[in-house]
C-alpha cells in the first residue's frame, strides 16, 4: 500500500516506469493471445507439415576368403561427389527473382500466373543445380552429366536425400576438389564402402553376384521406409545363398523435412551392423589351377573341373567356363557384353560344375562294374572275346574297344562297351539301379548354392510310368545304361562325390564348400562352423572297391588305358574316361567328355572330375586337363602345412 500511496502522491518518476510496466505487460499479453489463439491454426498447421522420413542405409557387406584368407570379395572405398539441394535454396531463389522472372516479365509483359510460377520456379531450380555441376566438372577435369529428369525426379521424391553428383573419384580428382571445391554450395565429398572382386572372374560362379536393391523387395519391415540409399542384394551364388549373413543389418536414421521437403534434423534410430565373413574351403591356387587348365582346352572353351577332399567333402575348387566378371554388375552392362552373357551356347552365367547336368557316358562303368561284381556276375579273371560290337537283339552297338579277349582290368581300362554291355544284361537293371540309388544319383548333393541341378536317375515312378508307354524298359534301354547312355544324367559335382566315395572306402561325404561364418568385427557376436557331413554309405564290400580302385589306376598308368594322358609322375593317379554322344534323332549334335579321377592310389585325398563339351574324348580331352590339376595339387602337397589348412574357426558352433 505504501508504494501505491507513493505512486500517486509523489513520486511521477516511479509512475511513469509502472506504466510502462504494465503496457509492457499489455503487450506481451496481446502477442501471446495472437500467437495462441488468432495463428494457432497456422502454427499447429506448419507443426503437421513438418514431418519424419524414415531412411534405410544399407551396412557394410561382409567379405568371402578362402581357405587361407584370401579375398574373392571386399569392399573398397569410393569417393563420391553428391549434392544437398536445401543448401541451394538460396540459389534457387536468386535465379528466379534475378532472372527466370526478370526474363518472363519483359517478354509476356505481365506477371505469371500460378502455373506459369511453378514452371518458372522448376526453371530456376535446373540453372542453379547445373550452374553447380558444371563448375564441379571444371574443378574434377571430367565431364559431369546435368540431367534434367534426373533431377527433376529427385527433387520431388527425394528432396531430402544427397542428390549424387560423379561417383568412384580418383585420388588427383578428391585433391582437386578438396583444393578448389570449398566455395560451392551444396556439394559434399563422402566416401562408401563399394563392392570389388579382385579375382575378377576367378571363382565367379561360387561367388555369384550383386544386384541392386534400392526398392521394397516383399519384406514387410521395409514398406517403413520412405528411403533407401543405395544397396545391392546377392543374385546366385555364395552372394545370393548367404545373402542375409552378407548383408547384415541395415542401420536406420531418422529425417525431419518440412513442408516443402527439405530436412531440419537428422537422428539415428537403428546403428547399422556390418554382415558376417564367408570363410571358403577353396583353394585360391587349385582354383586358378583349375581354371587355367580349362581355359588351354580352347579359346571359348565349355566346361567345368571340381576338386574336392575325399575325407572331408571340403570344395578346393569349382571351376566352370566360360566366366564372367562379378564386378560388371556393379555398373551398366555394355550391350556387347551382356551379348555374350546372353549367348544360349556359351552361357556364361550357367554354373556347369553344379548346374550343369550331362550324361555320363563311359564313366558310368565305375556304377556297373560295382554292380555286377557286387551281383556276382563278373569274375574279374574270366577273359570274353568281342567282336568290335554288341548285339541286342537285332541291334549291333559299336564297341569303341577293339576286337579281342578282355578281362574286367583290360576291359575297364580300354572302356569296353561289349564288355559292359554284357554284363550289365547278366546283372539286370535293378542292380544297376539299387547301386545308382545308394550313391544318391538323381538327388542334389546339398552343396551351399541354390542353384544345383539334381540331374536324371531312373527311380520306380519314372519306370512305372515306361511300362504303360509303347516302348517300356528293355534291354536296349538296359545296354544303354550299362554304358552310360539313355535316361541318365550327372553333374560334374555328383560325379565328384561318386569318385570321393570309391576312394575314402564308401563314405558319401557332402560337399563343403563354406568353411564357416565370422564377425567382421570384434565383438560383433559369435560366428558358426560348418562341420564335415557324411551323408550315407554305398555299402559296398571293401574287396569289391579294391578291385576297382586297380582297375582305375591301370586306367592311368598302364600303357593301354583311356586315361593315360593323366599320368603325374611321383604321384599316382586313378581315373575313369568317358564321352557321351548328345543326338537329335540320329544327329550327332555334341559330345560330352568326362575323365573322373583320385590320388594319390595310395591314401587318396583328392577327388578330380573334369567335364568338357564338344571335346574329342575323355582321355583326349579331358584327361590333360586333371593332369595340370594334379600336377598343382602335388605343389600344395609339397607346401608347409600351415598353408595348406582351412582357417581356425574355434571356440565357435559347429554346424552340419
């Protein structure tokens, strides 16, 4: 009361500031009932234009090494150059107010109207983000694309993400930049993790290769995403099998734009994490081994080589020619190029070693001779004489052996049809097929690549099925099979497991190609192993397998056999030889040559199958190729121990 008393009495000073006071007070009062309730609509409207984006960025993709460490993918850093158009709003603003309007005012005479405006405004937009770029491609020294659909695009439907301007910049094109770049608005030098297969077409067809994933691919987490940057997901392969542990989790960040699109904010949601390692059972040396060898046999040459360890199942190579580049996909394909991917006869994209399926012809007679010695029917001493040919019923088929007396040594390693032919009628079909079956024929043999064929073994449905047709089985149908022909087909694989299990003594072992999986960093959680699996037992009596196993060194080392031309000095090599006739009607249309084969005869380790098309025969064809193979495979032998095991995986599960 004695200030108010004060107030009015005497002091006209202290009046004078409470009145201010108070219309201060007014005032603040006033503007906040404006704000509050005259533009509290305006302002909870621009609150609801301002909204979030969720963006998706792909992790870092996990590296694939062989066995010793070597890289057949990785990653490798590339420059880019990108653009973030809400840092050229200004410049948008000084094009259309200085010249796109100033330019339409004095040619129409008037203002524009609301769409006139709008295509003005796009106009501007295009002479700022190209008036950008040309000055960069002046700074890089190379020329730079200022495309205007492209960006017209983006600046609708990506407004908040960097608008990528030149990407894989060279060193001397980033010193550049980083000189002489700083006062143009909007560009930013980044670096991403790209993908590089420096083997280039080495392995191409285990690793497989990328494609690009920038759009919603089924999965129901990614309809969140308003954006994805960049990414690439596995097509074939190890890339496509193993896609998911590649990949690793994708991190995600959070935008908020405003009404017009630009972003205010960014926040990280979701921390990305880098995908796993694939650590290989191949062998970097024996696979290019593998591959060179192939590769002499002609300049286009059709045709793939395996090579697996006969204790284990482990995969030391998957060759198949012709090849391609996995980092070819990485960019657009040139239209001569993707020509000759697309050749039907090449097929260079086909993966013949697992996918290719073909009939075996002569190397079948590993399967019949096991068979009928296990029937009973061939006494391995007994000699029959031939003719050159076979008679089945009125049907003569012509030997490839000569006339003259054979015992099962002499008759396997000179492959004689007559021979096979002959017994393999005495033993019957049923054997042929109860022993085709225990070696799991007509069955994929579970290697980790989704693209195997299972190839053609006859099995009860399917010879059901003939015995309601005009030409059921018989034995026309039988001497065909006895050697190799007719309803039967193997791929280079099944044909490697085949000769795996002739040599370990009659385990079937699968094929293990990957090794395991490891973190790419540490800490990143627990990798897996993959344990050797085997998948079943032929059941055939260890005489028996001894007998062949003779039989198929003789075939390499004695002066008549096929397979003489596989011969490696110091280190034994046991083979079979087989070309098969692909026909249309009576056509000779191609020829299959085959040349199955392990070493050393006397603790074998190595299982080699070579399968070549259009080739002359097994023996001269394909038998050279195994030679150059194990002449590599005698190298590793002769190398530290060290070198030649897989990489450790402890303390990690083991997984079938």
């Amino acid at each position: 009361m004695l200030l108010v008393d004060q107030l009015r009495h005497r002091h006209r000073t202290l009046r004078l500031v409470g009145a201010a006071a108070a219309l201060g007070f007014l005032v603040l009062v006033a503007g906040l009932w404006r704000v509050q309730v005259l533009r509290g609509d305006r302002y909870s409207a621009n609150e609801r234009a301002q909204s979030v984006r969720l963006v998706r960025v792909p992790a870092v993709r996990g590296k694939i090494l062989d066995r010793h460490g070597q890289p057949l993918a990785e990653n490798r850093p590339s420059y880019d150059l990108n653009l973030y158009l809400d840092e050229l709003r200004p410049s948008f603003v000084w094009h259309y107010t200085n010249q796109v309007l100033p330019q339409f005012r004095a040619q129409a005479g008037r203002r524009p109207n609301g769409a006139e405006r709008a295509a003005l405004q796009r106009h501007a937009r295009w002479l700022a983000y190209s008036n950008v770029v040309r000055q960069a491609a002046g700074i890089l020294g190379a020329p730079l694309p200022a495309d205007g659909e492209r960006f017209a695009r983006h600046y609708v439907q990506n407004l908040a993400l960097p608008l990528p301007v030149a990407r894989g910049l060279s060193p001397v094109q980033v010193a550049r930049f980083q000189e002489r770049g700083g006062h143009l608005p909007g560009l930013d030098l980044e670096v991403d993790a790209v993908r590089h297969y420096p083997q280039a077409r080495l392995a191409a067809h285990v690793l497989g290769h990328l494609q690009r994933a920038d759009e919603a691919e089924n999965d129901p987490e990614d309809l969140l995403f308003r954006y994805r940057l960049r990414d690439w997901r596995g097509v074939a392969g190890l890339e496509g099998a193993f896609d998911a542990d590649l990949r690793g989790r994708a991190g995600v960040k959070a935008l908020r734009v405003d009404s017009m699109g630009y972003r205010h904010e960014e926040t990280v949601l979701q921390p990305l994490e880098s995908g796993a390692d694939l650590v290989l059972a191949l062998d970097l040396a024996v696979q290019a081994a593998a591959e060179r060898a192939l590769a002499r046999v002609a300049p286009d040459a059709r045709g793939a080589a395996v090579v697996l360890d006969v204790r284990n199942g482990d995969v030391l190579a998957l060759a198949a020619l012709p090849a391609f580049d996995p980092n070819q996909f990485l960019a657009p394909i040139p239209p001569d190029e993707w020509a000759r991917l697309s050749d039907p006869r090449l097929s260079p994209q086909l993966n013949r070693a697992v996918a290719g399926a073909y009939p075996p012809g002569s190397i079948f007679k590993v399967i019949v001779a096991l068979a009928c010695l296990e029937a009973g029917v061939i006494d391995p001493a007994a000699v029959h004489t031939y003719e050159g040919f076979y008679l089945v019923g009125r049907h003569p088929i012509r030997d490839t052996a000569p006339p003259g007396g054979y015992d099962f040594k002499r008759a396997f390693k000179r492959s004689s049809n007559a021979y096979f032919i002959d017994h393999g009628l005495r033993a019957g079909p049923d054997a042929i097929f109860d022993l085709g079956r225990r070696f799991r024929l007509g069955r994929r043999t579970g290697i980790a690549m989704s693209a195997e064929n299972a190839g053609f073994f006859p099995d009860a449905e399917f010879l059901q099925a003939l015995r309601g047709r005009r030409t059921p089985w018989n034995d026309g149908a039988t001497a065909n099979l006895s050697i190799g022909q007719g309803y039967l087909t193997m791929t280079p694989l099944q044909a490697a497991v085949m000769t795996a299990a002739i040599a370990n003594g009659g385990r079937l072992v699968k094929p293990r190609l990957v090794l395991g999986i490891e973190p790419s960093e540490a800490g990143a959680g627990e990798g897996a192993a993959f344990a050797p699996v085997v998948t079943g037992d032929i059941g055939v009596a260890p005489a028996t397998l001894r007998l062949l196993r003779d039989a198929m060194l003789a075939d390499v080392e004695e002066p008549e056999g096929t397979g003489r031309p596989a011969f490696v000095p110091g280190f034994r090599v046991c083979g079979k030889t087989g070309t098969a006739e692909i026909k249309r009607g009576r056509q000779l249309e191609d020829k299959i040559t085959w040349f199955v084969s392990f070493a050393p005869y006397e603790q074998p380790r190595y299982a080699v199958v070579v399968v070549v098309e259009g080739g002359a025969s097994g023996g001269g064809t394909s038998a050279p190729v195994a030679r150059q193979i194990f002449e590599a495979l005698r190298g590793r032998e002769a190398a530290p121990a060290a070198t030649r095991g897989g990489r450790l995986l402890a303390g990690r599960e083991a997984r079938p």
